[in-house]
C-alpha cells in the first residue's frame, strides 16, 4: 500500500437482520448507511490505524479491488469515520471516533 491508503475486507454484505430479527435484504434502500470492515493493509504514512483493526466507513466514498478472487476496498485514512481496535489494555472497548 502506499502513502495514507488503507485496504479494507468487507463484513457482511448482504442481508442483515434488524434488532428484532427480521431479515433485511441487500436490495433494500435504505439511505446512507456505514460499513463496518477489517483493515488488511496499511500504506507508510497511515498513524492511526493497523492492521486487523475494524473500521468504520462511507461505501459511497470507495474504491473496490480485486485480489486473488477476493474483493477488498481501498480507502484513504481521512474517509474513516471510526476504529474499533483491540490492541487497547485498559479494559475500554476500543472504539473512537
């Protein structure tokens, strides 16, 4: 990777289910919503995020590749919205915005 650039896998593309479970399907509109993905690859210049961190970002505002038959998103780090890492020891649960 090079410069701020961040190769994302996505999580869970397709149905979804509601907090009451109810299957959602992928094909539902339902406005702008965020994704969820975990960071493969970072670029030289990329200080806060790492590698197996989760993160938080716009679907709109990405670039999709394809490598070795799976598909991954390349994002600059200024278009992530949060981190969810593990790698905090105090106990936190890791996210920041």
């Amino acid at each position: 990777m090079l410069h701020d650039r961040v190769l994302v896998a996505l999580e869970g593309e397709g149905e979804r289910r509601s907090g009451g479970g109810i299957v959602i399907p992928a094909t539902a509109s339902v406005g702008r919503r965020l994704a969820w993905g975990t960071v493969v690859a970072v670029g030289h210049n990329v200080r806060q995020v790492e590698v197996d961190d989760r993160v938080l970002f716009d679907p709109e505002e990405r670039a999709e590749v394809e490598v070795q038959a799976k598909d991954y998103v390349v994002l600059r780090e200024r278009d992530i919205h949060a981190v969810a890492a593990a790698r905090v020891s105090d106990g936190q649960t890791g996210l920041y915005l």
